[in-house]
C-alpha cells in the first residue's frame, strides 16, 4: 500500500544532508571542470527540472503520463521558431511564451485525460502525445523529421545563454526554484488534496474537492514546468526535433521518478542524476572478446530499474535514508 | 416544525430492469434522527447514493435548505451542508487521525486549486482548520488516537474517524449508512453515544441493521421493501403496523 512513509514526504536528515552536499557540489562545479563535464552537468539538471515535473503527477497526484515529453518538446520548438536566423530569441519572451504554450496545450489535452482513470490514463496521455510528435514529424512546416536549428541561443537583459557557464547557473537557479516550489506545493492545501485524490479519489470528492479541477490544475502546472525544461534544453543543445516529444523521452522521465523515489520531489531529482549517471557509465562499458556491452547500454539500464524495484521500492533516496530513524 | 433541511421528492433509480428505488419522499427535520430500515436488497444503499449525490437519480428532485439540488453532483452538495458517511469503511488509510481530519477540515476554506495561494501556503498552520479538525476530534473521542495511522486502528475506530471526518466538514444534514456494522458490543455502546450526541444540531439519515440501536435512537422511521416504502412513522406506530410486522419485522420473531 502506498503510505506516506512509503513516499517519504518528509526528507529523512541523510537525504537532506546529501541534498546540501549535492547544492555545493553544483555551485563549485564549473570552476574544478572542463566545459565537457559542466554540459553534462547542466543536461542533467534540465532532466531533473523535467522529471520533477512529473512528479508533481505520477508521485503526488497519482497520474502515472507516459506522454509528459510533448509539453517538454512543444516549449522547445516555441524556442526555435520565436529564434530569429541572425541573434538570440530574447529570453523574458522565450521562456515565459515557452512555458505557456505548455500550460495551454497541457490544460486542452488535460481537459480531456484527467477524467480517465490508471490504464486508459497512461494510454490516452501517451495517444495524444503521439498525436504531437506526428503532427511535427509529418509538417515540414513545423520542421518535418529533421527538426530546427537555433542558430543564436536565447539571450537579452542580464543573460547570455550562449555563454556556458551563464546558461549553467541559470538552469541551476531555475532547478532549485522548481525544487523549492513544488516541496512548498507538496505542503499547502492543493498538494494535500493532491496527495488526497492519489490516496482515495472518491473520499476526496465526497469531502467537497473538486477532483477533476484539482487534477487539471495539477496537469497544467507539471505541463508548464515541463515546458521550462524544454526552454532549457532548447537552450543548451541549439537544437529541436520531434523525438524530444516521443515516447522514449517520456518513458525515461517515469524511469528517473521511479529510480529516484516517488511523491517526493527530492526522489525524482536524485533520480534523473542517477538516471544519467549510471546511463554514461553504461554507454562507456568495454568491449568483452566479441561482446560489445556498451552497445547493450539498455539491458543493463532495465534490469537496474527492475533491480531498484524490487530491493528499493521507495528509490534510490529510500537507500539514503537512515533505516534506524523510521523505528523512533 | 421548521422546514425540512433535506427533502426527497418521489426518487427512483433504475438499473435497467431493476428499480432499485421506487418514488421514495422523505424528509430530514433539523435535530430529528430519521431510520431508514428493511431487508437486505431493499434499496436502502442505494438511497442514500441518491441523496448524496453519489449516484444520479432517474427520477425525482432533492431539496437541499430549500433549494433545488437535483442532479448536483456530491462534492457540491458537500460544500452545500450535506455529509455522508459509506458503508464499507471509506477513510485514507495511509495518513493519520489528524491528517485524514485536517483534510476534511480544509474542505471548507479551500481556495480555487488555481488560486496560485493554494499552492504556497502551508496547509497545517491554517487556525481556522485546525480549530474544526480538533472540535471533530473531541466529538468523536478521538483525542487518543489522533497521530495514529488509519490503517491500524480496529475496524469500529475506523468508522468512528469516518464519522469524524463528515463532522469535520461541518455539515447540517448527516447521512450515515450502517455505522455500527461489523461493530463489537463496547465499541456499538460508544458509537450510539455519539450518535445520541449528534442528533442535536443535525438533520441525520440512519440506515442500520442493529434494531436495538435504531429503536433507541430514532425519531421517525421508514421501513423500505423493494425499493418501496411500506410505512414510515414514529417507532411506535411502525413496531405496531400490520405490514411492517408481515414484511419486516415478522421475519426475526417468526
């Protein structure tokens, strides 16, 4: 049964303190590193932005979406068409244009998944985000298969993101707002009656909640806040094409909430820097005799997952938590 | 006596062939406890899903203090002064005494869910919520219970929190389906004492098996066969009316 022990809403002291150490680890990084690793660092941060995002609905509210990646990519593409061909998009229009376009096509779309429920829930979500990556796929209008090229990345008033290390402490700044937004949201009476609905749907409703507001209000925010680590990834890669909406890049999303811990928030960050760790590592595995393991990078990737299932359910984070705390 | 807070009109629920309720009336009179009795199958359930909004009505209107509240659907008719509680126990289980009690405390000063100050205020500090979570919790006798989880509480305290979280709501009219089923006797002793304490101040619906409880408890009662009234009347002219007697009651002293 899921508890809230079982979400460990309240960060347990370890979990907070490698969260601290992590913050540190962030800020000096670029100084100790080479630009490679600071790229790297800065990706993993917008996946976490991203997985986060969706947390809000499969942790808290309970609505697993495996189509989460069409808001991710739509803000991307706004992004590149809002780029002119010679400078910069300036990023006040960009970002906040990017994010509502995800909130407005996450609020259409929502208005018509929320009112299903587990199994057609995630199949619905996932239908029209299929819908989405076609619709760009097929348009050469929209950019057709082969995507669209920002030539200049976003910039304007105090901040170039052409500059590495400017676009990787704004993606650290906006990551810890979104942490410190949806922790705070997680304890105020929306996230209660979120955590309410994913606990007892029919109870909430019969206690005066108007579930179906809640829910799409839910899948609104998580779209938009998708929609800013779409801003970010377009920002950084100078790059959109249609797989950034595709079925692997929300799959991948419910993969690094679920390694990471759900319901949480912390989980789902912790998550998408585990996810792209242990994916580098995999990707860079020698080759045994004829055997190419690297190239296998998803077999070993399923099996951690299935792995952290079964001795972790509560995710990575619930290894990081003090087991002598929960008998106090 | 005043009006009624809740009024049936002729309510009837059909399940294709089967009419589950057949153009029942009734109405719920502030500080009155009306029972709702009859055999198993007799609509009684389903009833009360009519009344609460849970289920629509086929046919029939539903008053509510004098409004018009047919078809509304039950998280309105919540917010409106009506609480229920459900037969099989329907609490969370997975959070604490306090935490299902401040969940429905908070029911009643909620903000629009896209009222950006829903999102940043912190749900446990709000005075006013605390305040009905803890008069709940006093009503109900749960002051013992309160950091405990749901999930481990026995079966009778459990449906003494469900009680509690209606109350919590602050609701005028109570419908309470089968409280006391699958109750010991200590815990049906304490469940009918605040049933008694909660006649005061509410217009309560009872539906319950346990006739002890129901005679000593009820104002008025309506016995249901069938999805229809047969009788209904104070406890005195239903133990002594020839139909519920053939119908109804016969059947326990036969």
């Amino acid at each position: 049964m899921s508890t809230p022990q079982a979400h460990l809403e309240t960060l347990p002291r370890s979990v907070q303190v490698f969260l601290f150490v992590g913050l540190i680890a962030l800020l000096a990084f670029p100084f100790a590193q080479q630009d490679f690793y600071t790229q790297t660092v800065t990706r993993m941060m917008i996946l976490a932005i991203f997985a986060m995002s969706l947390d809000l609905l499969q942790g808290i509210t309970g609505l697993v979406s495996l189509g989460h990646a069409a808001y991710f990519g739509l803000a991307g593409y706004v992004v590149a068409y809002l780029s002119p061909q010679d400078a910069g998009a300036n990023w006040l229009i960009a970002l906040p244009l990017a994010m509502l376009a995800s909130a407005l096509a996450a609020l259409v779309i929502g208005f018509f998944v929320v009112r299903t429920h587990g199994i057609y829930f995630i199949m619905v979500t996932m239908a029209f985000s299929q819908m989405m990556y076609f619709l760009f796929f097929d348009n050469k209008a929209l950019g057709g298969s082969d995507g669209v090229y920002i030539n200049v990345r976003p910039g304007g008033l105090g901040l170039d993101l052409e500059n590495k290390w400017m676009l990787y402490y704004f993606t650290l700044a906006c990551m810890l707002i979104t942490y410190a937004f949806l922790r705070r949201l997680l304890w105020s009476p929306f996230g209660r009656t979120l955590n309410g609905i994913r606990l007892n749907e029919h109870r909430t409703r019969a206690l005066g909640y108007a579930s179906f507001s809640y829910k799409l209000t839910a899948f609104t925010l998580a779209g938009a806040l998708a929609g800013l680590a779409g801003f970010l990834w377009a920002a950084q890669t100078g790059y959109v094409n249609p797989d950034l909406m595709g079925f692997h890049m929300s799959a991948h999303a419910i993969m690094m909430v679920i390694l990471g811990g759900m319901g949480n928030v912390a989980g789902a960050l912790i998550g998408a820097f585990g996810f792209e760790i242990f994916l580098d590592v995999f990707k860079d595995l020698p080759k045994i005799g004829n055997f190419d393991t690297a190239k296998h990078w998803q077999l070993w990737m399923g099996s951690l997952i299935v792995l952290v299932v079964i001795v972790a359910p509560q995710g990575l984070m619930g290894l990081l938590r003090n087991k002598k705390a929960d008998h106090e | 006596m005043s009006e009624a807070l809740l009024q049936a009109k002729g309510l009837s629920k059909r399940y294709g062939g089967l009419l589950a309720v057949n153009d029942v009336s009734l109405s719920l009179y502030k500080d009155q406890l009306h029972a709702v009795i009859g055999p198993n199958g007799a609509g009684k359930t389903t009833l009360t899903h009519l009344l609460s909004g849970d289920v629509p009505a086929t046919h029939g209107e539903l008053w509510l203090k004098g409004q018009n509240v047919s078809g509304w659907p039950h998280h309105r008719l919540s917010l409106h002064g009506l609480g229920r509680s459900y037969q099989k126990t329907n609490v969370f289980l997975a959070l604490s005494v306090w935490d299902n009690l401040m969940l429905a405390a908070q029911s009643r000063s909620a903000r629009a869910p896209y009222n950006p100050l829903s999102w940043l205020s912190d749900a446990s500090t709000d005075k006013a919520v605390r305040d009905r979570a803890e008069r709940a919790l006093q009503l109900a006798g749960l002051a013992q219970e309160q950091q405990i989880i749901a999930a481990n509480l026995s079966h009778g305290v459990q449906r003494q929190l469900e009680i509690a979280m209606v109350l919590a709501t602050e609701p005028q009219v109570l419908l309470l389906d089968e409280p006391l089923a699958g109750m010991g006797a200590a815990e049906t002793e304490a469940m009918v004492a605040l049933l008694h304490k909660l006649k005061k101040n509410h217009a309560m619906l009872l539906v319950e098996h346990d006739m002890d409880a129901v005679f000593a408890l009820a104002d008025v009662l309506t016995v249901m066969v069938n999805g229809t009234v047969i009788a209904s009347g104070t406890p005195q002219q239903i133990r002594t009316d020839s139909k519920v007697q053939a119908a109804y009651l016969g059947e326990e002293t036969a």
